[in-house]
C-alpha cells in the first residue's frame, strides 16, 4: 500500500513551530523555510516532512 503524504496549511505549520503565522511568512521570504505548494489563490501546503526536516536542521545546528 503507497504512503500517504499529509500536509500542514501555514497557521498549523507555524502553531506546530511556536511562532505566529507573521514570522512563518517572513522567514519563507528569507528563505528560511521552504516554499509551499499552492493548491489555489488562498491555500498553501507544505508536507509534514518539510515541517520535521527543519526541526531535525534546527536540532543540529544548535549542537555544533
């Protein structure tokens, strides 16, 4: 059976990050996160993946 992709829209993605959804969109901006991929005018995704991608990047440059 293929593996479902889920999904995060941007106030969920920012809330999971513990950031407001202002700081979300300005750090996609600084290239920060990565862009979304936008199913219509008001709707945009990023996988759960890019969500824990970040984290995992964040984890371990604060280690080094």
């Amino acid at each position: 059976m293929p593996e479902v992709t889920r999904y995060l829209r941007a106030k969920a993605f920012a809330e999971a990050l513990g950031i407001g959804t202002s700081t979300f969109w300005r750090w996609i901006r600084e290239g920060r996160l990565p862009q979304g991929t936008r199913l219509s005018a008001r709707c945009t995704v990023w996988p759960v993946t890019a969500l824990e991608d970040f984290v995992r990047q964040q984890g371990a440059s604060r280690e080094a």
